[in-house]
C-alpha cells in the first residue's frame, strides 16, 4: 500500500536517469578518435537508434529535439545526410555484428512517406544485414500521421513494436497543448498496428497537463484502455520553460497542483492493475504476459534513452540529428543544429558533437543507479564482486543522505529492495548515488521535478 502523505513532500527537481552521468555532463572534451577507436574495437551486439526530427507543427508540451517544418525539401536532404552517414559508419563498425534492438524516434517518423521510410530502412538494411531473429524494432507514431501504406512497409521490414503518443483525450487539454487528436484516429492507427501484426502495441499518456482534472484524467484512462494496448507509459509533465520556449505558450495558473497530480497518480495507480496491467519501472506498466514484465521479475530489466528495454549489454549507436550512443565506459551526442551535422558529414567524419568518458567511478555509480531505477532493487553481492569493493564502506555518505529515504527500503548486507512507496521516489533515491547533484543544490532550472 503506498503512503500518498509521505510521497508528497519529496517533490524536488531531479533526473530521469536515462543515463548516468546525465546529458548535462557531455561536453566538447570528449574525443573523437577516442570514440572512433571505441565503436571500431566493441564486438557487442547493436542497438541503433535514429533520430528523424520533423514536425509539422509543435506540441507545446514536447521536451524532444524537433524541426517543425511543412518543406518536403528538407526533408528529403536530411535522407540524403543520414545514408551518408550509414556510408561512414560502416567503414568503422563491424556490421556483421548482431542487431537486437532498432528503434526510430523523433519528432515525427511518419511524418515521412511510406516511400521514404522504405527508403530510409532499406540504406540501413544495407550495411546492416545481420538483425537478430527477436530483434526488436520499434517506432514511435504519432497516429495523426499515419497511413496504412506506412505500416505496411514498417511490417515488411521486420518492425514488431509501436508506441502510440497520445497525452490526453480531453478536448481542451487537447487544445491548450496544440494537439486535437480525436479517439477514432488513435483507435484507427491501433487497429492498423493490429493488422499489420506488431506485437506490442504502447500508449503513451501524460499527466500534469494544463487543465487536467482527476476526472478527466480517469475517462483519459478508460479510452486508453479500451485501446487494449500492450503497454502504457504514463509520464509526469516535465515543465522546463527555461529549456523549452513552447511552454512558456501555458498559464501556469491552469497546471494541475500537486494535490491534484497525486490524486491523478493515486488513481492511476489503481485503476491499471484493476483492468490487467502491471507496474513496469518508473511510469511504465504492461500486461503480465509482456516480456518487460518477466524481465522485471527475475532481474533483467534494462534502462537507456529508448526506456525500459530487455536488451541490455548492447552497444548503443545514435544515428542522426542530436542522438546518443552508449558504450561500456562512454556517451556519444550527436550535433544539435542541423548546419554542424551537415558540416561533419561534408567533411567524411560522424557528426559526433560531445560526450562523456566515464571512469571507474562513474561505472560504479552507473551500475547500482541504473539497476536500482529498472529493477527497484540492487544485488550488492554481484556490485561488490564486479567493482572489487565494500559497498558499505564505499557508500557509507550516501546511504546516509538516504535519510528518511531508508523507510522506503529495505537493506541487508546481500540487497537493497525498494518498498511500494519507494518506487514512486526511486529518482530521488538513486539522486543520492549521484556524484554530480552537490553542485545542483539549490539550483532550481536544470531538471524536472521528480514528483
């Protein structure tokens, strides 16, 4: 049973945790022969992510890294720059690798064709030839932009997973967030993903929007379930206007209050698992029989910019504009600004714009942050054998900035496992294993909250 009263207060800003050290270390010091040498050296298996940026018009909502434009034009030469930039790759990956994991993110990936997108996957194909037989190949789809022609070439081409973006059904949440998206559209592009045999179909909702209400949110959650998908992310609106202008676009007046939020969150909490979905990770929930599910239950669930993932272990290769690649002891972001990323390519060289090298530190605190925020629980034994320490000693500042934390958990010399409650704190728990949060103190515009 989770305590709503003792959660509330632990509201502060803080990161996701999609890596460890946060984007907000990368910097230009990261080398790029260093990295070459790196992606020429790894013989892990592949997980590729492509970044395809465009959208017609903007989400005032959306944190992601887009380029709203209408230009068919534009379009087209960034297909020209990513199939050089597969030409380059190749020329340093050993493309025989394995490929279990490929995913297209944006912006908007069908924003594009169905001829471009057979474009597009047809250059991959390619280089990279060797894809695993349980590969898994997503996109994100924005159902207002969707034809069937489109998931027919996806499905062609092996793709099995898509995650649907969908924030709200109400009406005037719809309205303030710049996004009317009708029921049947998203009901007629889950159908379509049906048809076309995806074998995992994700919703994502998001609460904390403007003009949100606990009743509205609960019959947001009554269609999404009538959409019977196989899983639901259920984010907590990250208001970032010093970050993002387009959110500056709300009254922050109209933004539900922390009561409110809880109580949307409460709910949510119960009424998922009453209709046949079980808590995944941070935000997550999925049907039992999900692989995420089982991969929660014997320990094997993974995080990474993609979300929760079981392909863990995988070498992490960011294609496009502004994506990141993740390696043993390394990130990799690509340029932001498309005119960079042009530049580098023109010149024969990956448009690798800064990083992070991480020590043996950095690798310590990666692993025990990034298994407590996938599985809820740490394995000191297996942390203790694998970084030759005493965890205790080691840790022994940071188990005490737990503070009242530690009701939340349970700790034996063999585990840590994170209570009901716990779960909905887990970032402020792995924030006090973060070596990097000191100099955040007191410094309000660098995260979202975490409540």
């Amino acid at each position: 049973m989770v305590d709503f009263e003792a959660f509330v207060k632990y509201s502060k800003p803080g990161p996701r945790y999609t890596s460890y050290p946060t984007a907000l270390e990368f910097s230009d010091e990261f080398s790029y022969d260093e990295y070459i040498k790196r992606l020429k050296e790894c013989d892990k298996p592949l997980s590729l992510y492509f970044h395809l940026p465009f959208c017609r018009s903007a989400c005032y909502f959306c944190g992601c890294n887009v380029i709203y434009t209408s230009k068919s034009d534009k379009m087209s030469r960034y297909l020209d720059y990513l199939e050089r930039e597969l030409e380059i790759l190749s020329s340093i990956v050993d493309t025989n690798r394995s490929v279990v994991q490929m995913h297209f993110g944006g912006g908007t990936p069908t924003f594009y064709s169905a001829s471009e997108l057979d474009r597009i996957i047809k250059a991959i194909k390619k280089h990279f030839k060797n894809f695993a037989s349980d590969a898994e190949i997503s996109c994100e789809i924005d159902p207002r932009f969707l034809n069937e022609e489109q998931l027919q070439v996806l499905s062609s081409h092996g793709f099995n997973r898509v995650s649907f973006g969908v924030q709200d059904f109400d009406e005037q949440v719809q309205k303030e967030i710049h996004r009317i998206q009708p029921y049947d559209i998203t009901q007629n592009a889950v159908n379509l993903a049906r048809k076309y045999g995806m074998i995992s179909v994700n919703t994502d909702l998001i609460y904390g929007l403007p003009y949100q209400s606990l009743e509205s949110f609960k019959r947001t959650l009554e269609l999404g379930v009538s959409l019977n998908p196989d899983r639901f992310a259920i984010f907590n609106y990250a208001h970032v206007p010093w970050i993002k202008k387009s959110m500056r676009k709300f009254d922050e007046t109209t933004l539900p209050s922390p009561k409110t939020k809880l109580e949307i969150l409460k709910y949510t909490m119960e009424y998922l698992p009453n209709h046949g979905y079980k808590m995944i990770g941070m935000d997550h929930y999925a049907k039992p029989g999900d692989e995420l599910f089982k991969a929660l239950e014997n320990g094997s669930l993974h995080r990474n910019f993609q979300g929760y993932t079981t392909k863990g272990g995988a070498q992490l290769i960011g294609i496009g504009l502004t994506s990141i690649g993740e390696g043993d002891d390394y990130y990799a972001q690509n340029y932001k600004d498309m005119a960079s990323y042009e530049a580098a390519i023109d010149a024969g060289k990956l448009p690798n714009a800064k990083g992070i090298y991480l020590n043996s530190e950095d690798r310590l605190r990666k692993s025990v942050i990034m298994e407590l925020m996938a599985n809820f629980a740490l394995d000191i034994k297996r942390v203790e054998s694998e970084f030759s320490i005493n965890f205790f000693e080691h840790f022994k500042a940071e188990l005490d900035e737990l503070g009242d934390l530690v009701q939340f958990m349970n700790i034996n010399n063999d585990k840590i496992e994170i209570n009901p409650t716990g779960t909905l704190l887990i970032r402020n728990i792995a924030m006090c294993f973060d070596e990097y949060m000191a100099k955040f103190k007191g410094v309000n515009n660098s995260f979202s909250k975490t409540v």
